[in-house]
C-alpha cells in the first residue's frame, strides 16, 4: 500500500481549519465584547454619562417598538400621527413600562441593601444615593475639605462612606490623597480653578495640612550609663515637604503652600496610622529616646550650662554641637519621608536631684567651667570685663577723695592742693605706663601732666 505523500500530511483538513477559524473569531468577539463592556462600565463620569444616554435611547426605541406593534395590531382611521400619539401614551404601553420600572426599583433596593451591609452604612438612603450617583451621574454630590480635615457636614456623604463619584472643593491649606479601584492614587492640589470630579468608588485616603504645625513636647529617656534624663520644652516647626523648586511670586498668592506630589505619597504611604502629625510626633519622641540612650550623662554635662541646685541643663547654641548634629541627620531623615522639620531648640535637660551626688555634679561644675575659660572667646570677656573694672575704679577713686577731705573740714585751698596731687598721680601713672612698654604718651595726655606738675 502506498504511503501517503509529506505534501498530503501538512494541509490541515476542513474541519481541523473551521475549528480554527471559529476560535479566532470567538477570540476576536470576546476581546471585542470586553473593550465594549469596558467602555459602557467604566468608573468615570463619561461612562456614567454614555450609560444614561444608553438608558435613554434603549427606553425610546422600546417605547416606539410597542407604540407601532400597537397600531399594527389595531388599526384606527385617524391620522397616522395621532394614532402614534394615542399609542405611546395607552394604558397598554404604559404598564409595561410600569412594570420595567418596578424592576429597576426593586434593583436599586437590593443594590442599596448589599452596599449597606457591605461597607456597613446603616442608612439605606445614602446606598441609594450612591447607586444612582454611579451607575447615571445623577445628583453629583459636594464635599468639601479645609482646615487638615472633611467639612463636619459632610461626614455622612456617601463620598466619604463609599467613595466616588461625586465633586470635591480642596481649599488651599490643604492636599488629599485618593485612591482609585485598581489602588493606584491620585494626588488633589487646592481646588482654584475648578472642582475635582472623582471616578466610581474612588476613596479619600489621608488628608494633608500643608500649613507649617508647632510641636511642644516633653522626653524622658535613660543615658548609656543607667541615668534618667529628661528633655523638656522640645519645640520644633515642620511641614509636608515643599521641593526644591521655588514658586513664582506672581503665583504665590494662588499656591501660598507649595508642596511636591512625591511627598504626599511618602507622607501617606511611610507614616504609622492614624493622622500623620501624630504619626511624626511618636517619631520625633522615639528618635529623642534613642539620642539619650547613645550618650552618657558627661557628653550632655559638658555641652550645657549646669545648674547644681535645679539639676537643670540649658544647652547652648554654640557648645551643643552633640544635639545640633543629631537634630540635622534626624531631619533628613524625616524628609525621605515628606517631611520638612526645623528645629526651634531642645529646651532644658533636667535631672532627677536625687540621682547625682553633690560632689560629682560639684566636679562636673569645675570641669566645665575650666573648659570654657580656657576658650578664646571667653579670655577676651575676661579682659573686658577687668578692663571695664579697673575703669570704674578709677573714675570712683578720685570722688571718694574729695568727700573724704570734705569730712574732715579741711580748708578750701588744701583740698585743691590734695585734689590736684592726686589727678597728678593718676596721670603720672598712665605715663609710666606709655614708657615702660617704650611708645610716647599721647600729647593730650603729656600736657595735661606738665600742667599739673607746674602747679604742685
């Protein structure tokens, strides 16, 4: 028997190329019946707009379908166009419609029962309301957002309890962030120009006050060596962060809080949960705890002012380098995370009295006080403050002279005399002063000296 030809083996057969064919066409109106469902089901206001206009049209086609099955069925010897007239609005027309009608009630009912049991509502109306909003655009409601928060009177709006659609005002001290159905966000910048519409189930996520927020707190904390140290009166200015770039002053009136779009997500996404002020204000304290807990209780003594009798410790700007360097590092830090933090200072650092014993924190006052006189800056306080005395010294000497001899009732012409020899000596002395470092007294100086020597 002779064996098939290779040319034979690779033509598919009829049936084998039908199989084909119907698969490819099954794929083509699958794909095709996606992209439609996609089209006329989507989230957004278009979709809910094409829907409402697919209602509308589908109803009027049917309405005219039965009107003219109606005349077809029972011809009248008006005119053609009373009789359509008389037909659209026949009871028998219309209980159709009533009953598609009752339908679509009891629909919306069963929808607004699963909504509210889903996202446990307890308010059927606002179900409702949502469903209508969504599936036709109808009764777009508003919320507003101000002050880092949701306006008080729209808490029960279904915008917030379910999500979008609906219309949001973002006033300018503040940012919001959305999340769509698919969970990709979306960042809403204040609201100047125009409203922002939100899509199908879209939910608010975290509001941001873009305003800069005071922070006061007290930290207590243990040091490397076991002594329990507090900081209290930490103060601190921070705020989402602005970016690099800078606004344009013409617009600074309608953006007065610049902020970038990354930081939002950072501040949202990285933050503990909750408001993220308050997330910040934990991280603030447990970076505090952590700063206390790396140092030992000599490395804070001797970058404050000590005070023995309040055991308090008031850190000065330009000896508390320790601080300053962690408050830097810990704002970076803080700033992968969207936030701009500027330190105010760190207040007082105080100790329990019973804690230290008076002869250390004795020998911590003597150590830190060596350690600033030998400084520069204070050497040269001394000098002034010396030079100032000594000033005053000599003005005073020469008054106190004069009431001296004035209470022993000397006569007029010794108290001159004295008064006279005793300016002399004072002169004298600045001269020597002059000669013994070999530079000439000044002339004013010299004469007034001549003069007085020429009297005595």
């Amino acid at each position: 028997m002779a064996k098939p030809s290779r040319l034979n083996e690779e033509i598919p057969g009829v049936r084998e190329v039908f199989r084909q064919d119907m698969g490819k066409m099954t794929g083509w109106l699958r794909d095709g019946l996606r992209v439609i469902t996609n089209w006329l089901f989507a989230y957004d206001q278009r979709a809910a707009h094409r829907r409402l206009m697919f209602f509308i049209l589908a109803s009027l086609i049917m309405w005219t379908i039965l009107a003219i099955g109606l005349i077809m069925r029972s011809p009248y010897d008006q005119p053609l166009l009373s009789e359509l007239l008389e037909a659209f609005f026949s009871v028998r027309i219309l209980r159709h419609f009533l009953a598609l009608g009752l339908a679509l009630g009891l629909a919306l009912i069963i929808t607004a029962v699963y909504l509210d049991d889903i996202f446990e509502l307890e308010n059927l109306s606002i179900a409702e309301l949502f469903v209508l909003e969504a599936a036709f655009a109808l009764f777009y409601r508003r919320i507003s957002i101000r002050n880092g928060g949701i306006n008080p009177d729209h808490l029960n709006s279904p915008i917030v309890q379910i999500g979008g659609p609906g219309i949001v005002d973002v006033h300018l001290e503040n940012a919001a962030l959305f999340e769509k159905v698919d969970g990709s966000p979306r960042v809403a910048a204040p609201t100047i120009n125009r409203s922002l519409i939100l899509d199908g189930f879209e939910r608010l996520r975290q509001v941001v006050d873009l305003r800069d927020q005071v922070v006061e707190m007290t930290v207590s904390g243990r040091t490397q060596d076991g002594i329990p140290i507090t900081a209290k009166d930490v103060r601190l200015v921070f705020s989402i962060y602005r970016g690099e770039k800078k606004v344009d002053p013409e617009q600074a009136f309608n953006q007065p809080y610049p902020f970038s779009e990354h930081a939002v997500l950072d501040l949202v996404y990285q933050q503990e949960r909750g408001p993220w002020f308050e997330g910040l204000r934990r991280m603030i304290r447990r970076e505090l705890v952590q700063f206390i807990s790396q140092h030992t209780l000599s490395e804070f003594l001797t970058t404050a002012n000590v005070d023995v009798q309040a055991t308090n410790l008031t850190p000065r700007d330009e000896l508390s380098d320790l601080f300053f360097d962690f408050a830097s590092g810990f704002s970076e830090r803080a700033r992968e995370r969207g936030v701009e933090l500027q330190w105010i200072g760190v207040g007082t650092w105080v100790l329990p009295p019973q804690v230290i014993p008076e002869r250390h924190m004795e020998a911590w006052r003597l150590s830190y006080e060596s350690r600033v006189r030998r400084s520069p800056h204070t050497l040269l306080k001394v000098r002034e403050e010396t030079r100032t005395a000594e000033l005053l010294r000599l003005i005073d000497e020469i008054p106190t002279t004069f009431y001296s001899l004035l209470n022993q009732e000397m006569p007029d012409e010794l108290i001159m005399q004295a008064m006279v020899h005793s300016y002399r000596e004072r002169i004298r002395e600045a001269v020597e002063i002059y000669a013994s470092q070999e530079e000439p007294a000044p002339m004013d100086l010299q004469s007034a000296f001549d003069h007085l020597d020429r009297l005595v």
